[in-house]
C-alpha cells in the first residue's frame, strides 16, 4: 500500500503544480494558495474516504493541519488510533 505521505503529496500534485523544490513536510498548502477552502474540504473527504478515518471540525479548523507534513502525520496517527481500537 501506498504511504499516507506518499498519497498526499499524489493528490495534490494531480490537482496542484507544485514547485520542484518545495519542501513538501513545511508546505502550507493553505497560505501558499494552492488550495482554496473549497478543494481543502475535497481534499480533506478524499483522505477520510481512503483511510476510512473521521476528521473532526476543531481538526479541519487547525492551520497547522494546513502543513503538509503536519496532515500526513495526523491521518497517520488516526489510521493507528483505528487499528489499534
């Protein structure tokens, strides 16, 4: 299976041209304006749908879940919470 980091940074490039050298784990994809508030909740459903994991609104609301690497480490720590309940 595909890393968790490994899918994040595939759905944003998919969407997204990052900048080759962009340090993906201090990205804000938030503040630099590759996501908009819209694409951020499509982008949030598509992790919550592939991991099978629930986001909740304080989550969401957090700019420092807005950091690439700082997400990649939330869902992985939900996925762990899951497997491990």
């Amino acid at each position: 299976m595909e890393s968790v980091k490994e899918f994040v940074k595939d759905c944003l490039e998919r969407e997204y041209d990052l900048p080759a050298d962009v340090d993906f784990d201090t990205f804000d994809f938030i503040k630099t304006g590759y996501i908009d508030s819209i694409g951020y909740i499509q982008f949030i459903s598509m992790l919550e749908d592939e991991y099978d994991i629930t986001f909740d609104s304080e989550e969401l609301d957090d700019e420092e879940n807005q950091i690439a690497g700082n997400l990649v480490k939330l869902v992985e720590r939900k996925i762990k919470e899951k497997s491990n309940g």
